[in-house]
C-alpha cells in the first residue's frame, strides 16, 4: 500500500471535518490553513470526496464543506481506497489476477495476500470518530486544529 500526497491529504481533510463535526461548514480557506493544503489541490480532493460520498457542499456566505455522515461511520481504508485504490501490495493477490503463470506455485503470493489482509484489518477497524478521540486524548483537550 502506497498512500499518494492526495491520499494524504485527502485524510487529512476528513480528519479536520471530524474535528469540527456538528459545528457547521468548514470553509476551503480554513481547511487549507488548517492542514497546509495548497487550495487550488485541496478543490480537486473535495469535489472526489463530494464524488465519493464523504462530503457535501454548501454555497453562500456561510457556505463551506461538511461531513455527508458523523465521523463514526466513515473508516480509514475506505477512503484510502476511493482515493488511493487498492491496498494490496501487489497486483498478483488480487483473485482474478493472471499474469503470470507461477501464481499458483509462488511462496510469495501467500505473504502479499496475508500483508494486505492485515492491512486492512487495521484501516478498517479505524473510524475518523477513533482519530478524533486519540488527538483530544493526545492534546488533553477537544480542540485541536491541523
């Protein structure tokens, strides 16, 4: 698994509306401070998360980006694969793989496929709600600002 600059920030972004969740709508400028996100790339990872379910837009004065669901409900790895694709390390653990004629003979495979499904266990056993409360426990307080 190779998390991308995108992917990163696109984490990073989840992240900050999970921080803020029920507060109302984030602006761009302040997710772009908060995180250190140039803007004009942190449009291109809204409009995927938009694309992707994880966030929603609000036009206006008060205007800005919000959680589509609460922080509980959105997981590491399922935005790390919307974003980044697939976590296996590589292609050949994939069940319908078949390029190459070795797959059923190599020893390799087995430790890809058992690397992957450790990996996900991880991802997907952590919620942004999880991130939320290890940052207000780290920082000993619930405000905390990428």
């Amino acid at each position: 698994m190779r998390i991308t600059y995108k992917g990163d920030y696109a984490l990073k972004t989840i992240l900050d509306l999970a921080l803020h969740f029920g507060n109302g709508p984030v602006t761009i400028h302040e997710l772009a401070k908060r995180a250190d996100i140039p803007i004009k790339f942190l449009e291109q990872i809204l409009l995927d998360l938009k694309r992707g379910g994880f966030v929603e837009s609000r036009r206006g004065k008060v205007g800005g980006y919000l959680l589509i669901k609460p922080p509980s409900r959105i997981k590491l790895g399922e935005v790390i694969r919307f974003i980044d694709g697939p976590i296996e390390p590589i292609a050949c653990t994939e069940k319908k793989y078949s390029g190459c004629n070795d797959i059923y003979k190599c020893v390799f495979r087995r430790i890809w496929q058992e690397v992957g499904k450790a990996t996900s266990n991880i991802i997907d056993s952590i919620t942004f709600e999880d991130l939320v409360n290890r940052i207000e426990i780290q920082q000993g307080t619930s405000a905390y600002y990428i």
